[in-house]
C-alpha cells in the first residue's frame, strides 16, 4: 500500500467516537507514541508554546469526565488527554532556542546563526512580552502600522492576538495525535464541552495557560458514531485563485 493510500485510510477511519468500549485498554505506548508525534506538529516559530496533559488514572479520568459534564465520550474513554496552551512559557522556550543556537557556534557565528539569534532574541520578546500597561501591545500596533504603510508587513498586537497563535498550534498538534491514535487502531473524540475554570484549576494551570480542547480515546463503538459523515460540498468551501 503506497503512502497516500495509508494516509486515506487513516484520514477515513478516523471519526469522532463518543462512545467507548470499556473493555478494550489503550495500551499505554499508543499514547505515548502519539503523544511523541504530537509534538513535531508544525507550530508557530517553534515555540511550542503548548501542554499535554495525560489522564490516565480512573480516579483521575473519572473527576476529568465530571469537567467535561458528563460527556459519554469522556465517561467512557480510556484514557483523556487535555491539550493546553502556555503562552506563559515564551520566555523559557525562547532562551531554550537561543542555547541551541549557542551551542551550534564554533567561533564566528555563520549568517544563519546570526539571524536565529536576533529572530529570538529580539523579535520573539517583541511578539510574546507582556505587561500591566500593555505598553509592548502598543510597541506591537504602532509597528505593525507604520512598517505596514508601504509594504505586505506581519501584523501583530496585543494579548488577543498571542492567544490566537498559540491555539492554532496547540489545535495542530491535537490534530496530529487523533491521527495518531487512528492510524494506531483506535478512535479519538476532540471536546469543547467542559468547565474550563474548574479544569485549569483541576490541573492546576498558571493564569495565562488555556484549555485548547480534551481529547477523549479509546476503541469505538457503533452506536458511538453519530450518523454518516456529512461534509458541506467541495465547491463551495474550496475557492481556486
């Protein structure tokens, strides 16, 4: 079988699940591999702004499942895991970059290095600093407005626009483990419905960390599945330029 018909196959079998057998186990290296994969996903200058918190214990499970109100496809799944995003974590991942950069050095930095140096050591505060003030939001605005006048420029801003980067990166790396997981056999349900204040505060998050999204894994069952996909038509969510 070639690698696209693999990649079809897993793209097919995975479904939302909400339903789980209970008395399949998800062998505990299926997370962890996906979980692992998880972590290549592509992400926003690789900051990896981004937490994955596993679920393992029934104890625990069970008190998730409660946040997640009740849900069948967290009452009844085997393991959950709770992505979140870390914003709050620039700092560390950015001096994490520049000591990779750093240790790459023999001598004269090369052209290359340089520029990895300046990107996180000097773009990377600008884009990701907070304040009390929002006086960095302001610094954001006012260069994004004026390097914008004359030419296609990164618009940046303030602390709404950290939040939406990091949520697409968390969601892409969430992505990559239901693949994952379906390409290891089992199904996945992504969850939108929980308590997110009881959960963060359940997983003990610092204030700037969110919840992405819970997701619920485990072997599916028929009645699990909610009807056949339906999918709005090709033509009119795909606009060809």
């Amino acid at each position: 079988m070639s690698q696209q018909e693999n990649f079809e196959q897993v793209i097919q079998f995975r479904r939302s699940n909400r339903k789980f057998d209970p008395n399949v186990p998800v062998p505990a290296e299926v997370i962890e591999r996906s979980l692992q994969r998880s972590i290549l996903s592509p992400n926003s200058s690789n900051m990896q702004l981004w937490g994955f918190h596993w679920i393992n214990t029934p104890k625990e499970k069970a008190i998730v499942a409660e946040l997640c109100l009740g849900q069948s496809a967290a009452k009844t799944a085997q393991e959950l895991v709770v992505f979140v995003t870390r914003p709050d974590l620039w700092k560390q991942r950015k001096n994490w970059h520049l000591g990779q950069v750093q240790k790459e050095i023999k001598g004269e930095p090369t052209k290359a290095q340089k520029m990895m140096l300046q990107y996180y050591g000097k773009v990377m505060p600008l884009l990701y600093a907070a304040d009390p003030f929002r006086i960095m939001a302001a610094l954001r605005l006012t260069v994004s407005f004026f390097g914008g006048l004359t030419k296609p420029f990164y618009r940046t801003g303030g602390a709404a626009a950290v939040r939406i980067v990091t949520h697409k990166s968390c969601a892409l790396a969430a992505q990559t483990f239901m693949l994952s997981v379906a390409a290891e056999g089992f199904h996945s349900c992504p969850l939108e419905g929980f308590d997110e204040k009881r959960l963060k505060r359940y997983l003990k998050l610092p204030r700037r960390a969110e919840i992405n999204m819970v997701i619920a894994v485990g072997l599916g069952t028929e009645p699990g599945i909610w009807g056949e996909r339906v999918r709005v038509p090709y033509e009119e969510v795909v606009k060809k330029h």
